[in-house]
C-alpha cells in the first residue's frame, strides 16, 4: 500500500508539472515596416516614421517605440538604400551611406 500511494503521488507530481504554462515573452519584439528608400537625417541622427523612433549610428540602425529606448537593432532587409545628412559641416551633408553597411565613396576617402 505504501508503494502504490508513493507511485501514484510521484505520477501525480509528474502530471501537475506538465499543466504549467509560462507566458511567451511577446513584448520584446516588435513589428515594423522597412524604411523608405532615402532617410535624410539632420543634425542629430533620428528619424520618425510610422510610431517608431530610428537611430542611426556607426552604419547601423536601431528603432524604439520611445526616443528614450530601449533599442532594438533593426534587421538589415529594413534599412534604407541611402541615407543623407543635412545641416552638417563636416562634409557629409550629401550621400553618405548606401544603407548596407559599406559606405558611399566620401567615407573611404575618394573624391568624386
């Protein structure tokens, strides 16, 4: 009798442990649509579209529901083709990125 009670409550434990869920972590990712061909940027490097907030930095971007973050890295197929800087004086006011991670001509020191 002893057996069978310690049986059937080690199969119940078993069972019990099955039964819990645990929440999926939905909130980390969110969904957004890619950016448009061209992103002008001006003196400081974000961009608003769509109820996102972009941030461009180092060849990369990262978007946010919140200017303030946290950031999420964007995945590259929703970076944009080129992006432009206006109001600068260090002399990328003009194309400077293709979006890709490789840089137009000005940023590895070709002239046009």
């Amino acid at each position: 009798m002893n057996r069978m009670l310690i049986l059937v409550a080690s199969l119940t434990g078993l069972l019990l442990s099955a039964c819990v869920v645990a929440p999926a972590d939905r909130g980390s990712r969110m969904v957004v649509s890619p950016l448009p061909v061209v992103v002008e940027l001006g003196v400081e490097p974000y961009y608003y579209q769509s109820g996102y907030h972009y941030h461009y930095d180092n060849n990369r971007w990262r978007y946010s529901n919140s200017r303030s973050g946290p950031w999420t890295d964007l995945p590259r197929s929703h970076y944009p083709k080129e992006t432009k800087f206006k109001g600068r004086g260090d002399g990328r006011g003009g194309d400077h990125d293709r979006g890709d991670g490789r840089g137009g001509n000005r940023d590895r020191g070709e002239r046009r």
